[in-house]
C-alpha cells in the first residue's frame, strides 16, 4: 500500500516568514495529493491540492509543488501569519478507490 | 460548499459496551465513505472504506468484528466500536466523496472523540 512520509514534525517560524513542508510517498500510480490544515480538536479543512498533470500550483499565499520522478511533493506558505498556525497533513491518492493516505503531519508555529 | 455531519460530537463509555458513531453528508449523496481514526497529535489513519449497499473494504490491521461499518443510504454510514476498551479511546474523524464533485474530493465531519472508561 502507499506510505507517505511528512517533514518536519514541527516547524516553527516568524511572523512574515516562509514555511515549507515536505512529503514523499512511495506508489507511483498516486496521482492526486491534497494539503489539510486541522485545528485541534476540529476537522481537516483542504487547503490546496494538486494532481500529477500538474507540477506546480498556486493560491495566493500558498503553493504546492510536484516532483513524479522523485515522488515527493510540497507545500510552501509565504508571509506567515499567526492564523497559520496549526497542524498541515500531506495526503496521497490513488484514483482507484480513492482512498486517502496522510503524512504524519507538521505542526506548524508562527511566532507574532 | 458539502457539509458532512458526525454524531456524537463527544461520547464517554464503559469498558465493553458498544458505540455507534453516524456520519451523514447533509446536502450531497455518497455513495462512499472513509473512516479514520487519529490519537493525539498523530495522523489521520485510514481504518475502512464505506461503500452504499455493499460491504466495508478494510485496511490491513484493522478488525472489521471489532469496527462494524454499514452503509445504509447514499447519506448516512455508521461506524459501530464494539466491546469497546480503552485502548479504543480515539478521534474517529469520516469523510464523504460527492458524486458529483471531482472524483478526488473528500469532504471531512467534524469528529467524535471516544472515551472508553
């Protein structure tokens, strides 16, 4: 089965700064890789996502890129603010079942 | 935007009994679900995959006598906890893939946090 793999475990970073998360997963056929960000205690909420036609996309402050020959893929958050603070999830998909499979996570700390 | 509800939100038990948790996609059908279970500050695990009128496919490890899972309408799927112990006590989070939607799509309900006594 697909094993993702999520670096570092946490991460924490100036108000203003850059973030970048990393994941790797280990199924070639994964072909949809989602982001999450999970507030404690409350659900995951998609913050982007990318499928493996794509290697890069963009929304406003946030970005995911992707390597297929490498299999990994990451997300980048430019101008950190406090409200980013929380817990991101990796996840890798297969269209097949489309079944979710998460990293491990990052909690991620912006300090005002 | 498909909302997905989970009922209970929160449910204290004793060792040995058992506990029904419901998810419902409230504006949009599903014709399948995800179970997951995640502890404290760890990762969402994918337990089973709920799929309406048919039975619940397993990841490996996880003990469909103990996790019984029915998908009963293209709205509502049910995860059963049963002779629940403590070491069951969990965040049980589900999601829902619209049909409608992208065929990737998930949508997640807020959770039930289980605590077994």
């Amino acid at each position: 089965g697909e094993n993702v793999e999520q670096h570092p475990s946490t991460l924490s970073v100036q108000e203003g700064d850059s973030a970048v998360i990393k994941c790797t997963y280990s199924d070639s056929a994964s072909n949809y890789f989602p982001w999450y960000k999970q507030e404690l205690g409350k659900r995951p909420q998609l913050i982007i996502d990318i499928r493996s036609n794509v290697g890069e996309k963009k929304d406003q402050r946030i970005a995911v890129t992707l390597n297929k020959t490498a299999k990994h893929f990451s997300l980048h958050i430019t101008e950190t603010q406090p409200e980013d603070s929380a817990v991101y999830f990796c996840a890798a998909s297969l269209n097949t079942g489309n079944q979710f499979y998460f990293g491990t996570g990052t909690s991620l700390t912006v300090i005002p | 935007g498909a909302v997905v509800s989970q009922h209970p939100s929160r449910v204290i038990c004793k060792s040995g009994t058992s506990v029904k948790i419901e998810c419902r996609s409230l504006d949009f059908q599903a014709t399948t679900m995800f179970w997951y279970r995640q502890f404290p500050k760890k990762s969402l695990m994918l337990m089973a995959t709920s799929n309406e009128g048919s039975k619940a496919t397993y990841e490996q490890g996880v003990e469909k006598d103990k996790f019984l899972i029915n998908h009963a309408s293209l709205t509502l799927s049910t995860l059963t906890v049963t002779s629940a112990h403590p070491e069951d006590s969990s965040f049980y989070i589900c999601s829902a893939r619209a049909e409608s939607s992208s065929y990737n799509e998930q949508f997640f309900g807020p959770g039930t946090r289980l605590t077994v006594l």
